[in-house]
C-alpha cells in the first residue's frame, strides 16, 4: 500500500515535472539583430541605384550572418563580431578596409565591444595594422587585464594572441584617397604624399559618393540579443576623414559610441564623435531607460533629437534592450541601417524615411 501510494506520488511528480523539462528546452528569449553602417548626408537623389543596391547587399549579408549565429543559440558577442568582420572587410564602410584617411595620409582605425551580461569592455584606438579591429577589442576584453589599448601597443598586443595582422597599404582605397585629397584642397591644407603601397592612381579621378563637405559617414555598429537573454554591443571605424594630432572619436569610448548592459539597453552610435563623447550618448540613453523607465525609442529620439540637436551634433544611433525592444534614430539625412528579430522580416534602410523605429 505505502509502495502504491509513493508510486502516485512519483507519477504525479512526472506529471508536474513534463512541463518544465520542455520549457527548459525552448530557448528563453527570442533573439534581434540591429546594425548601422554610419549616419550623415546620405540622400536618394545624389545615389545611383548601383550605390544603393551595393550598400543593401552588404547591409543584408551581414546582418544575415549575425541573425544565423544568434538563430543557432550562439552568442550576442559571437554575433556582433561576425557581422562587423564582414564590414571592416567590405570598402564600403569607414571601418577597416575602406576606412577614411586622417590629414597625414594614413588609416588610423578604433573599435570597441561591451558585454551587458558581465558589464566586460574591450577597446581599442589608432591601430593600423590589424585587419580586423573588432576581433581586437573583443580580445582586450577577454585576454587582457585592460579595457582600451591604443596605436603600437595594441596592434602589438594583436600580434601576441594571433590576430591577423596588415600591411597599412592593405586599407587603402582609391575612393577614400581622394576623397581625402579634395578636402584638404578645399581647405588650403598640405596633401600627404600618397601611401607607400597603394596601387598607382588612376587615370580618371573616381566619382564621388559623397555631398561635398558632408560628414564622412561610414563607420559600421551592431547590437544582439540572444537567445540566452543577453545583450552585446560592438563598433569598428576609421574615425572623420582628416582627422589630425591622433585624434580618437566617440567609437572606443565606453558610454559614448559604445554602451551595453543588461539592466537597461546596448548602443551604439554614429555621428561627429567630439558632440558624442560631450554628451555620453549610448550611456545616456540607457540611463533613460533604466532610471527613468522609457520606452527604448522615447530615449533615443529624446538623446537625438533634443540632446545631440541642442549641441548642433549630427548621426544617429541603433539600440536594443533584453526585453527586445529595438531602436534606430537620427538626426541626419541617412543612415545606413539593417534589423532583424526572430520570426520577423529583415528590415533596411538608408534614406531618413521613416526615421526612427519601433517594434
Ligand atoms: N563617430 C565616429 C567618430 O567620430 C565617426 C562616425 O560615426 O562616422 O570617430
């Protein structure tokens, strides 16, 4: 009789326990995705539809690869990595390969990655040597007792745990070069003889992309939440064309361009870094959110359109909350920009309409 009654009691157990066994197997979280490839004057009517169908090409293929690893239960980190390699891969971006030139003629690169789960940061400044400045970062983070390292040092340090390291010739582009050149013109300044390495010029000067005396846009962000429940931020650039005396923008600031943390939100910014690193954007507006309880996008356009307008700063930003909230906002013409979220469709765009977003 008591054998009965305790096998009731363990089939009920069972019973209770089925559940929560399955529960335990669904993921916790659905995973979302956010990427901006930088903010400035980017207007429809001075890109040509093969401009444009390139920028949504990249933008898709590597928000598709950051969607895949976060699909497969990886990690926000792993994603935001994966997606920014691709960019500072792709001349396109003012990040890595394509970067833009500072006054001296060279690329000098920044990037940084925070983790919300621990509060863990990597950053990095002025590298020139290190193929992917994103994959730098996260080893700051990771494999050294330091949250920035900057120039020599840190491609130094790049070397030592096995990142790839470049020629400086390897970022050049054409496009940029002379890109840069015309600025310098313009303003009367000295132009640097052209870098040692980089393939002879050509014969017709390249078109230009870009509205003359706009903002050098270009530089590449992400923010991930996985399926774990955690979210990341990461962000690689090559900082404002003719940039000088080592200068170093909002990018590898944490809580400037770079911000994330599991109590709030993760950010990542684009723009004029000297009005971000003022105004500590990406902390701010996850300040916003944690203390003063709004909504993800209430606090980026409050942050953009009142704080950074107030300064007369100009980008944008994308942000991304545990809960799944997802935000894009900006105060520019354009701002290249690419979301997705489980179940959901991949969402892009480059031109300021709509500008800002709310799922
Ligand atoms: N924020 C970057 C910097 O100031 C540039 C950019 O976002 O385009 O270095």
């Amino acid at each position: 009789m008591r054998n009965t009654r305790r096998m009731l009691v363990y089939a009920a157990l069972f019973v209770v326990m089925l559940p929560v066994a399955a529960a335990q197997q669904q993921p916790a979280h659905h995973w979302a995705i956010v990427l901006h490839g930088g903010a400035g004057v980017i207007e429809r009517r001075t890109m040509d539809p093969g401009t444009e169908a390139a920028y949504r090409a990249s933008l898709t293929q590597a928000i598709q690869a950051g969607s895949a690893i976060l699909a497969q239960g990886g990690s926000s980190l792993d994603a935001i990595e994966a997606a920014i390699r691709i960019l500072e891969d792709d001349p396109l971006f003012n990040a890595g390969r394509g970067a833009v030139f500072t006054a001296e003629g060279k690329n000098e690169l920044d990037a940084a990655i925070m983790d919300g789960a621990t509060l863990k940061a990597g950053a990095v400044a002025g590298v020139t040597r290190t193929r992917h400045p994103i994959s730098l970062a996260r080893a700051v983070m990771e494999k050294s007792p330091h949250v920035m390292l900057i120039g020599a040092g840190a491609d130094a340090f790049a070397g030592e745990v096995g990142l790839e390291q470049a020629d400086p010739s390897f970022f050049f582009t054409e496009r940029r070069w002379q890109s840069l050149v015309r600025q310098l013109k313009k303003e009367g300044r000295p132009i640097p003889p052209r870098p040692s390495g980089a393939p002879p010029p050509p014969p017709v000067p390249m078109a230009e992309i870009e509205a003359a005396g706009a903002h050098k846009f270009g530089t590449v962000g992400v923010v991930a939440l996985d399926r774990a429940g955690n979210i990341a931020a990461g962000a690689s650039t090559g900082g404002t064309q003719g940039k000088r005396w080592g200068r170093v923008g909002d990018t590898p600031i944490i809580g400037a361009g770079t911000y994330a943390s599991n109590q709030s939100c993760a950010v990542s910014a684009t723009g004029t870094g000297e009005y971000f690193i003022r105004l500590t954007v990406a902390r701010e507006v996850c300040a916003l959110v944690q203390y003063k309880g709004m909504k993800l996008q209430q606090a980026a356009d409050q942050v953009i359109h009142k704080e950074l307008k107030a300064l007369d700063g100009d980008g944008g930003l994308i942000a991304i909350a545990p809960d799944g909230q997802m935000a894009w906002s900006f105060n520019t013409p354009g701002m290249y920009r690419a979301l997705q979220a489980e179940g959901g469709k991949l969402e892009i765009g480059i031109f300021a309409e709509p500008s800002s977003n709310t799922e």
